[in-house]
C-alpha cells in the first residue's frame, strides 16, 4: 500500500528526548482536562474549546509571552487528543 519513496534518517536523539518530554506536557494537560471537564458532546464543541485555546496562544504569541505559548500550545495538543478520543468518527 505505501512506497518508501527514499530513506529517512534517524532523527537526532536529543530531539528525540525534547518530542517525547513535549507529549509527555501534553498527555498529563490531557488527563488533568479529562477528569476535570465531561467529555465533548459534538464536533462543533470540540471545535469551539480548540479556538478558544489557539485564541488564549495567539494572544500569549501577540504579547511575546514565551512561557505562556508553551502552556497554551500544550494545551491546544491536548485538546486535539481530546477531540480524537472524544469523538473519533462522530459528527456534530
């Protein structure tokens, strides 16, 4: 089914050890939201709660806030995990 078109180098390993820390944020932001909050009911909720939080990092980006990006980027993964999970196949 797939053509492996050319060979792909290993990535680097310490980049390796930054992606798996940054999923490591997203997943423990993922399950403090689980437990906090009901899961989403429609597509068009998920979608609402995701703009509010690239809303929350565009705003963190315009004002140079670094700290603030990172928590709202995790957040913003984490709530596309939770989309995924949440609804899989179902639409609004």
């Amino acid at each position: 089914m797939f053509e492996i078109i050319e060979e792909v180098p290993a990535p680097d390993p310490n980049r390796v050890a930054e992606i798996d820390a940054a999923l490591a944020e997203v997943r423990a932001e993922l399950l403090r939201a689980i437990a906090k909050f009901p899961p989403f009911n429609s597509a068009h909720e998920g979608y609402a709660v995701l703009a509010e939080e690239v809303d929350e990092l565009w705003d963190d980006v315009k004002r140079d806030f670094a700290q603030g990006q990172r928590a709202e980027a995790v957040q913003v993964a984490a709530m596309a995990v939770r989309f995924v999970t949440d609804l899989g196949g179902k639409s609004a």
